[in-house]
C-alpha cells in the first residue's frame, strides 16, 4: 500500500514538471531580397523615334472622259512639269463630233462675215440681222463644247511633281476604279513619328528635329515639327508628329525609314528605378516594393511611370529621392513582409 501511495505521489510531480515546459517557438521567416535606392538623375536631353517620309501631297488624277486608254506616257518615278501631258483617251468620236462642229462654225462665220459688210451698207433688216448673229454664237459655243470634250481625252498635270503611282495601262477603261495617275509633290517631305501619351507633351510646333537615313548611307538632314496630333491612336495611344524638310534634290522618298531625335531645350531631375523594381498587376496598376526605414519589412508603393531612360524608367509620382526599392525576390513578399536585405550598387 505504501509503494503505491509512492508512485502516485511521483507520477502527479512528474504530470506537474510536463506543465511547467515552455511550448516551442515558432521560427520566424524572412525573405531575402535585393535592393537599391531610388536615383536622382538629369532627365533626357533628347527624344528617339523611327520615323517614315512621306509625300508633302498627293494629288490623284482621274480621266474627265470614258473610253479606251490609247496611250499613257509616263512611268513611276517621272518627273513631270505643270501642264504635260501624261496619258490620252481613244479620241475617235469626240474627234468626229469636234470636226462637224468645227465645219458648221465655219460655214456660219463665212456667212456672218458676207452678211455684216450688207448689214454695214444699211442694206439688211435688224430682224435678219439679229438671226445671223444668234445662229454664229451658237456655233461658237458648240465648237467651244466639242472641243472641251476633245481635250478632255488628255490628261494633263496639273502641278509639278513626280509620279507616285501609275496604274493603268494602254488597252484599259479610263473608268477603272483606281485613280489612273498619281502625282506626289516632294520638293518638301514630312517625316511621320509616333510619339507615346508621356512624351507627347514635351513636343511643340516649330521645335527642331534632326534625323539619319539609312538608305542614303545614313546621311543627316534636318527639318521643323509642323504638325502635332491632339487625339491618341486608339489601339497603340500615340500620338502622330509631322517634321517638314526640304527635299530640293528629290533624294528623299516617301516610304523611307529614319531614325530621329529631337532635342529637348533643358533638362530636369527626375526620379529613375530599375526596369526590375517594377511590377504591374492585373487592374494594369504598377507598384514597386519600398523597404521601411527600419530596414526589416516592407510595403506595396503604387507608382505612375513616366518614360524609359537607358538607365531605368522615370517614376513621376509614388516615390521621392532616397528611397529603397526591390529589385530581386520581390516574388514572395506582401505587406509588412520580414526581409534580409543586400544592397546593389
């Protein structure tokens, strides 16, 4: 009985000792991360884009009369003066209808001429008088109308230029769709960029612009922005930009490529974070995680991103200088997340 009085008492301090034991620590995780600081840096003194040369105008030309293309004479490239000729109609029947005209003209002003000598002598009625003169300016306007018709079997230029496009040929309808002939007026070119919705502010008309042509051996020309669009394209938000040139040698073509850079007049402070330190998330938000100042944990930042630098890209609000961002392991992190921290340079 004693032994067992014993061994209760032993089990009950041994239960007691059990309770008295600390329960274990739960381990605590940190996330290693990389970082650097958000810089400070003179913004871009010049803008890059690639560009496309266009015509300075295109003027269509179309046939003023129906029939059968005899001759076009012309080809793509031809520079051509005002007022040459470049294609001709068949010109049987306005010919035809041209020369009876003509001949009805000539007998009506045979007759005038004969008739105004006895009119003058005073030895023709007014009456009859009146008639002849009514019957000749008739004549005269149905040859005027024959013969606008004949001319019109001509297709004439009607400015200086240089054909852009020929699409037609000896054989064809003048009617067949497609504008016959196109002139281009390339003594000035435009150069079209595509200038994106944060950027588009800097540029104004009148600025200068400068840019290479690789076709030309990478030649340099100049020229002024004349043109700065005000809606958006709807699918890429850019804007469009016009440059003028001069283009008095011709050697500049439309459909060409160029690089180009226009040069900013002053510079400024900017803030720039690594490409890497930026997230963008579903609702097409971006944020960068920024380190507290205790440097153990860290918070979501929503930024608003200006343009791409070769350095990093332009933070226009969200941030201010000196602050800390990731730039590696940012994966796993969430608010107030634990963090092990290296610096980058």
């Amino acid at each position: 009985m004693r032994n067992n009085l014993i061994l209760l008492a032993l089990l009950i301090v041994m239960a007691a000792c059990e309770t008295k034991k600390e329960a274990p620590k739960k381990e605590t995780t940190f996330v290693k991360v990389k970082a650097k600081a958000v810089t400070l840096a003179m913004g871009q003194s010049e803008l890059r884009y690639s560009g496309t040369i266009e015509a300075f105008q295109t003027i269509p030309l179309t046939f003023q009369s129906t029939g059968t293309v005899e001759q076009v004479l012309v080809q793509e490239g031809d520079v051509v003066r005002k007022g040459q000729l470049l294609a001709v109609v068949n010109k049987a029947d306005n010919q035809s209808i041209y020369n009876s005209s003509l001949a009805m003209y000539q007998q009506a002003k045979d007759g005038y001429d004969r008739l105004k000598q006895v009119y003058d002598k005073g030895s023709l009625t007014e009456v009859k008088w009146v008639e002849m003169e009514t019957n000749m300016k008739q004549a005269e306007a149905q040859l005027q109308i024959a013969k606008n018709n004949l001319d019109k079997c001509n297709l004439y230029a009607p400015a200086s230029g240089v054909v852009g496009k020929r699409n037609i040929e000896p054989g064809q309808s003048s009617l067949s769709g497609l504008s016959p002939i196109e002139l281009v007026k390339i003594e000035k070119v435009l150069v079209k960029i595509a200038v994106p919705e944060n950027e588009i502010g800097k540029i104004k008309k009148g600025m200068k612009a400068g840019f290479l042509i690789s076709a030309l051996g990478n030649k340099s020309y100049e020229g002024v922005i004349t043109h700065v669009g005000v809606v958006a394209d709807r699918f890429s938000r850019t804007y469009e930009v016009k440059i003028s040139v001069d283009n008095t040698s011709l050697e500049m073509k439309p459909g060409m490529v160029c690089d180009v850079n226009l040069q900013m007049e002053e510079g400024t402070h900017q803030l720039i974070v690594p490409y890497q330190a930026v997230t963008v998330d579903k609702a097409g938000k971006s944020y960068v995680w920024r380190i507290h100042p205790d440097n153990k944990t860290v918070e979501r930042a929503e930024v608003t991103l200006g343009s791409i630098e070769q350095n990093g890209i332009v933070v226009l609000s969200g941030l201010v200088s000196n602050d800390r961002v990731v730039v590696e392991g940012k994966e796993k992190l969430s608010d107030d997340s634990l963090i092990n921290v290296s610096y980058q340079l």
